[in-house]
C-alpha cells in the first residue's frame, strides 16, 4: 500500500526563508483568501523562528501541476 501525503504534511518541518524571516514551518493549511493565479494554491503556514518568542504567519504559494 503506497503513502498518501497532504501538500500540509510536505510543508511541515521545511525550511521558510524570505528577505525579513527565516525559520521552519510549524503548521500549513490550505487558505482561498490569496489568489496568486490559477496553478497555484496558498497556504497560510506558521513560522517558527530561531531568535524570536513569538511565531509568525506567512502565505506561501504553491504550484500545482507537472510543470
């Protein structure tokens, strides 16, 4: 029997860097607020960082499809 894997489950515990924060992803979950065109989906994912006591949330967009 293969594993099923949720694009939620692949985002958690990956690295997230941008030009303000860095840190590792605590939690995704699929959000349809952000729309960043139509072969892509956002995720509304918490941030964990290394040098801060609070988490932040950022939106990360993912490509769907085989190209």
């Amino acid at each position: 029997m293969a594993n099923l894997y949720t694009i939620e489950n692949l985002l958690q515990g990956k690295e997230y860097r941008s030009r303000t924060l860095s840190g590792e992803i605590i939690t995704a979950e699929k959000n349809n607020s952000y729309v960043y065109g139509s072969d892509t989906q956002a995720y509304l994912c918490l941030i964990r960082t290394p040098n801060s006591l609070h988490d932040k949330y950022r939106v990360v967009a993912v490509k769907m499809g085989d190209e």
